[in-house]
C-alpha cells in the first residue's frame, strides 16, 4: 500500500499541468503494477484519491499480491478462498 501526500500549496507541476499526488501516483502504477519486484505478482486493485485536511492532497494506491502458479488463490478482502487449477483424478 503507498499513501501518496502532497502539499495543497503549489500542488500543480508546472510543466505538465497535473497535480502532484496524481502525478507521483501514475509513476508508481506504472513501475510497480504487473511486476513481479516482491517475488510476487501485484497489480493494483484501489486507487483513491481524497484530502487530508485544508493541507494536503492524497491517494492511496493498495496493490494485491500473488504468486501466479498457485493452486488456491485467497481475497483478503471478500475473506475468501477457491481452487484454481484443480485437476481431476
């Protein structure tokens, strides 16, 4: 998970127009989704932007990791788990 805070203050990058936290949060996405730089595979499952206070702008970036020969695959959120690759016998 990355919590990304940029400082309301000057919070536009002046050469590409975008806002720090979005921007700064695009070049984590890029680097890290569907890499395997864990051991695991992780790709992004939230993405939410949000303010803190008059301060700061912020978003949070959660990304789910896997390893993709597993034979069960678990969801933390849904508190669930299912076979994927059963074979029959």
């Amino acid at each position: 998970m990355f919590y990304v805070l940029c400082d309301e203050k000057n919070n536009i990058e002046k050469t590409t127009g975008i806002a720090r936290h979005d921007l700064l949060s695009a070049l984590i996405i890029e680097n890290f989704n569907w890499t395997n730089l864990f051991g695991k595979q992780i790709h992004l499952v939230s993405d939410v932007p949000s303010v803190t206070d008059t301060d700061y702008a912020t978003r949070t970036l959660t990304f789910e990791g896997e390893f993709p020969n597993n034979l069960v695959k678990s969801n933390v959120s849904s508190k669930s788990t299912m076979v994927i690759n059963k074979t029959g016998g």
